[in-house]
C-alpha cells in the first residue's frame, strides 16, 4: 500500500485532537473516546506510516519533525473533507420536500413566524412544518425523527448523534400579580401568602422552578399548575398569585404583562439554556444560518420589549457570542 491508503480520516482526526489537545486524556475527553483508543489509534497511524509522530517522553506530549510536517497537511485534508462534507449536506437539505422544525412553545408565538420564514427563504421549494410544545416533547421528537431541526430547553439523551448550538441562557424571574409585592420589602413574608402559580412538574422547567424552591427551603402555597406559560401568567394575574418564569417566556404571554410586574429573582439565581438541535451531518450550514438569524431576531425586536417591561430586564440574557 502506498501513503494515501495508509492514512484514515478517522486516525487524522485523532491526531489533529492529540496535537492540539497536547495529552491523552484531553484528546479522549474532546473526542468522547477512551484513552486506550487515542493510543490505540497513535500507534497504528504511526506504524502505518512508519515513523515516530510524537514524543511521548515529553510532558506535555510534542510533535516529532515527521509529526510537525503530518499535521500541515492533516488539517488541509481535513478541511477540504469538511467542505465538502458541507457542500454535499447543504445540496441533501435543498432537495428536502418537507422540513420539520419543532420549538419550545413559550417561545412560540414571538419567534416562530421569524424562524419559519428564515427557514423558508433559504428552502423555496420545501414545505415548512411546524410544531410547538414541551421542551422534552420537541426533543422527542428530533430523537424519533418527528423533526429535523428543534429549539428546545433539554438536551437529547444521546446527544453524540446531534449537533447542538446554544442559543442563549436566560435568568429566571419573579412574576407577581400587579402591585402585590415590593422589592425592597423582605421576599419570605410578602410570598408565603400568596398563590404558587406553577407549571406542570411534568415538564422540566416545572421539575426545575421546584427543585430550585427546595434548594432555598421556601415553601409556597401551591394551588395551580399549568402547562403553558399563558396559563401560568394568566393565572397569576387572576389569583393575586406569583410564579417564576423567564424573560422570554413572559413575553409570549404579552396579552397578560399589563397584570402583573416583573422582577429579578430576590433569592439565588436560577436559568435555563435554550438550544438549536440538528442530527449532525445533516442540513449543511441551515443550522448556523438559523441560529444567527433566530438570535439577532431575539436581540433586536425582544430586547426592547424586555427592558419596556423591567429596567435592566435585557441583561437577563446571556447570548452566545458564536452567534447573533
């Protein structure tokens, strides 16, 4: 066998990784491989081209001469693999007749027009179909292949089989019925009266709001449970009730805010992550697209309605600096 059939993408990758990474472990922890595989891997790429790439006697490990003049080529090969491997995946996502795009549904009503239409413009021929629900629902079904791209607060369980993107954190915040709570007044005495409006401990930001008021032994007087975050609002404006939310479900809920008002959290912090989630390999560079175009959607209309509702209220997000 001559050169070319003796070196892998697969073995190039992992040495690529080596060399940056500079030890073992830390290749194996970027790779998700075992470090007896990086190793493994080394040292058949170094018997099939029959010279020492790297000096393990050295700490941290360094490259040979042969290994320095590998790694240029190495990562010109792989950069062309991964361009192509673009240019074939954007050509697969072009030709889709229909695509499936699933959100968390308190992000719903203020970002999904933007994000079908972006998704829309750069498929002219596709059908765009859309979904709304439960975050562990949406990340269903990207599992179950319902979906082919999601925005979604929970992760995958196998998430080797997905590429993932965040799109941003947001702190949660306290949102009490209209004029029934007063931030320089202590939290305890002002809350304990009132109604818990909350969500459904079904859901993970359910299961997540009440894990957080064990963790700060506040127990709250717990009457309702929604599964929308209009429901939650509506309910706290109704009940003379409070809730934890986050910012941008709060806005999803507009036609409430007039009821109630919004404050940062008086207790510790809580915040969740919201992500866009792809089966890797495919869909090309839509993923990238959509991420820029949903966040600077985010960052130019929403911002401004976060800071009408609460001064500072912006700087509840923290953005990616990838994207937007």
């Amino acid at each position: 066998m001559d050169l070319t059939d003796r070196l892998t993408l697969r073995g190039l990758r992992i040495f690529v990784a080596l060399e940056e990474a500079r030890s073992v472990a830390g290749a194996a922890a970027n790779l998700g491989l075992s470090k007896s595989s990086v190793s493994q891997h080394i040292t058949t790429l170094e018997q099939n081209v029959g010279v020492a790439l790297f000096d393990r006697k050295q700490k941290p490990v360094a490259l040979t001469p042969a290994g320095q003049v590998l790694g240029l080529h190495a990562r010109r090969i792989l950069a062309a693999v991964s361009e192509a491997e673009a240019e074939l995946a954007d050509a697969n996502a072009g030709s889709v007749p229909v695509l499936k795009f699933a959100i968390i549904d308190d992000l719903d009503a203020s970002l999904t027009p933007t994000v079908a239409t972006g998704l829309h413009e750069r498929l002219s021929r596709s059908f765009i179909s859309t979904f709304s629900g439960r975050s562990d629902e949406v990340t269903g079904r990207m599992m179950s292949r319902e979906a082919d791209i999601a925005v979604t607060a929970s992760l995958p369980s196998d998430i080797g089989r997905f590429r993932i993107q965040e799109l941003f954190r947001e702190q949660f915040v306290l949102v009490v019925a209209k004029g029934l709570y007063q931030p320089d007044q202590p939290w305890r005495e002002q809350l304990s009266p009132l109604p818990l409006i909350q969500y459904s401990e079904a859901m993970p930001i359910g299961q997540l709001v009440i894990t957080h008021l064990k963790r700060i032994r506040f127990e709250a007087s717990r009457q309702f449970s929604f599964e929308t975050t209009r429901s939650v609002i509506a309910t706290v404006a109704k009940t003379g009730g409070w809730t934890l939310a986050t910012p941008l479900s709060v806005i999803d809920a507009s036609r409430f805010r007039s009821a109630v008002d919004v404050f940062e959290l008086p207790f510790s912090r809580l915040s969740r992550s919201v992500y866009l989630i792809n089966r890797a390999q495919e869909l090309g560079s839509l993923p990238e697209l959509l991420a820029d175009t949903f966040t600077r959607c985010a960052q130019d209309e929403l911002l401004p309605e976060l800071e009408a509702m609460a001064p500072g209220m912006g700087g509840m997000i923290e953005w990616d600096e990838q994207v937007g």
